[in-house]
C-alpha cells in the first residue's frame, strides 16, 4: 500500500482536492487538527491552539487514524496532513515539540509509512477565516515555508500543486498518485 501526504498552507484548496479524490475512488484519511478545535471549541475553549496540549491531542488522533486506515481497502491512501505538519504546527505556534511527537516522527521515519514526496498544496492567493482558522494570508505564506523546512530536514521531498482551477490541481495530484512505480 501507498500512503502520500498531501499538505499545504491554511486555506489553499487542499480539502477542495481531497473530495474530488475521495469521489473519484481514492481512499482518504482525514487531518487531525481542525477535528481537535472543533471539539475543543464545542467544550468552550475558545483558542485550543493556544495551549501546547493541543499538540499533543493532534498528535494522538493522527496516530489512530493511520493505524486505522490500515484496514481499509486501496492500493493507495491519501492523508490529510501528517506528524510533520503537526510538527511544523508546534514549531509556528511556538510550542514545544512534546515527546509523543517526537517518537511518532521516529516511527513514521523508521517504518516509512509515507510516501517520500509530499504534495503540497500551493496557496491560491488569499485565505478565507473560518472558526478553526484564524490567520491572515501575511502568516499563511509565513506557515508555508515553516512546512516546507519541516518536510525538507526530515528528507522528503515537497512536490508543489500548483495554484489553478479544481480540476488541473486534480489533475496534478493524480500524475503522483497513479505513477508509484
């Protein structure tokens, strides 16, 4: 099996791809974080980013739904977002990277779990706020480049995905996706 992350900075269209994939027959796994603070902000925390638990909760429910994914069907997987973006989350937001980060990167590392390229999703040129993202597009861009050093210095390489209309970037995805030798 074949699992390729496919990330970018907050509000490029990365989730815009993920479902015309899922449509199209491709097994995907769902991204953590937006789950965590969606959850958190139910239970009245209105800021659950702000606290370097969240980190930690990220961490966890990644883990569970990579381990889960395992049982499902497909020759390939596709994650939304990874261990690394959770890494290069802390970094940005300042938080420490907390231990069960750090063997969840040793793991994914040593057992290879991810394809070597990462598709990344290439901002679009503006960023729409939502509830679970409060960011200017100044800090988006700002976020990119901390995601794209993550990725570099643990050895993967970052494939952009072009900004464009849905089905080119689709289009760009797929070429990676139905070429795994």
């Amino acid at each position: 099996m074949k699992r390729y992350i496919l990330t970018g900075t907050p509000g490029a269209g990365k989730t815009a791809i993920l479902r015309q994939l899922e449509c199209d027959g491709y097994t995907v796994v769902e991204e953590a974080a937006t789950d965590v603070i969606a959850l958190r902000q139910a239970r009245g925390e209105a800021e659950p980013w702000t606290k370097p638990s969240f980190v930690e909760a990220i961490t966890a429910l990644q883990r569970r739904r990579q381990e889960q994914a395992a049982a499902l069907p497909g020759e390939v997987q596709v994650y939304d977002r990874s261990p690394v973006c959770t890494y290069a989350l802390a970094r940005y937001l300042g938080h420490p990277v907390p231990p069960a980060l750090s063997r969840e990167l040793d793991r994914i590392q040593e057992r290879r779990i991810y394809d070597n390229r990462v598709l990344f999703v290439r901002s679009l040129g503006f960023v729409t706020p939502t509830d679970a993202r409060l960011i200017t597009f100044a800090e988006s861009l700002r976020f990119e480049q901390v995601h794209r050093d993550a990725y570099a210095s643990l050895g993967y390489e970052c494939v952009p995905i072009a900004p464009g209309p849905l089905p080119d970037r689709v289009a760009a995805v797929r070429r990676h996706l139905d070429t795994t030798p």
